[in-house]
C-alpha cells in the first residue's frame, strides 16, 4: 500500500513542479533540487527524485553531469523541431478522426465556448485561452484512438507550453484577444467540409503562426 501512496504523490509532485516550469516559476536553465521542491511540497526526496526521472523523460528537467539538475532551456532549432513535430502529429490525428468518424465536436465547441468567455474578461486571461487552446487539440489527438501518436503528442505538450508560455502576452496582443476564438470555430467547420490537402495547409498554418513570435523571443 505505501508503494501505490508514493506513486501517486510521486505523480502529483510531477504536475506541480511541472505547471511552475511552465508557468516561468523556475527559470529555463535555472538549477533544480530535489532538496527545494521536497520542502516546497512537503513530500519525501524519494517522491520527488522519481518526479524528476518522469520531468526528465519529457524534456522538461535535464541532469548533467555533475549530477546537478536544470530546467531546460530551448534553443531556435528546438523550437521548430518540436512544432513541427506537433504538426505532423495533429495532421495524422485528424485524418484518423475523419476516418473513423470519431471527430470530438461536442467537447471542440466546448472548448471554443470557454475560449470566448475567457477574451470576453479582457486583459489578464491569455494563459487561461493558451490552456483552452490546448484542451481544443488534446480532444482531436485523443479522439482519433492512435494511442501511440497521443503518447507523443502529450509527451511534448509539456515542452510546448513551457515555449509559449512567455509569449503569450505578445502573442495576444498581435493577434487580438478573439483570434483564439476565430481559429477554433474556422478548423471545427473545416474538420466537417474541406478536403484533406486544405485541412493539413489549415492546420500547418494555424500551429506555425506562433513560431515568429517565439523565435523573436529566444534570438
């Protein structure tokens, strides 16, 4: 039983340290112990040394070899690499929910919906819509049923987060509070119309639209 407990914690301190590795909490390249986050979230280091292992596998926490630990940091070519991965792993996805007839448009329109009541609030709510924005893409990944393709996908989601989240802000402010709003509603419509080159042109363009910004960011 005091395994499955430690599992479980193990997993929890994951997410915490990850939501403040997103967040900007810790800085990218910023020195991480296990010491500071065990005290911090009043877990054993053993919770949070296998935490870390977890952080790690998904690019979030690199051990060098001195055996101290950091944030990761991303360069310009990373950057690229992993959205472009996102895109190929979206396009593959959508092409399964359209075959399988499995396209998530409830819980899609959901998402859109939230989107709007959070631009609707103004200023102070552009991380909220990125989270939304995400859930939006986490249901057509998880909807096409390719376990494997959505294994990777949240695998980076992580690492994708991390990059955007300082962005945000200037991102917003290019391309207006309600572009979330717009995009989403215009790829729900195309998901039941358009023909699959257009889609995955749609797609490409809408995931890519961000890496000038971010590339402005970390030059």
């Amino acid at each position: 039983m005091e395994r499955i407990k430690d599992v479980s914690l193990a997993q929890r301190a994951a997410d915490a340290i990850k939501t403040s590795i997103i967040e900007g909490k810790y800085n990218q390249g910023e020195k991480i112990t296990e010491e500071e986050c065990a005290k911090n979230l009043g877990l054993s280091r053993i919770c949070v040394r296998e935490a870390f292992g977890q952080l790690a596998a998904e690019g979030l926490l690199v051990k060098e070899v001195n055996r101290c630990t950091r944030v990761a940091s991303f360069t310009k070519r990373e950057i690229e690499d992993v959205l472009r991965l996102r895109v190929a792993i979206e396009r593959l996805c959508i092409a399964q929910c359209r075959e399988r007839k499995s396209i998530p448009e409830v819980s899609l329109r959901q998402s859109v919906e939230r989107m709007g009541e959070l631009a609707a609030k103004g200023e102070g709510y552009e991380r909220e819509q990125m989270r939304e924005d995400f859930a939006f893409h986490a249901a057509i990944v998880d909807g096409a049923g390719n376990t494997h393709a959505a294994k990777v996908w949240h695998g980076i989601e992580g690492q994708i987060l991390t990059m955007l989240y300082p962005a945000v802000s200037e991102y917003t402010k290019k391309l207006g509070r309600r572009y979330h709003v717009r995009e989403h509603t215009a790829l729900i419509d195309a998901l039941e119309e358009e023909s699959t080159a257009a889609l995955d042109k749609m797609i490409e363009e809408h995931i890519l639209e961000s890496m000038s910004t971010l590339l402005e960011i970390y030059s």
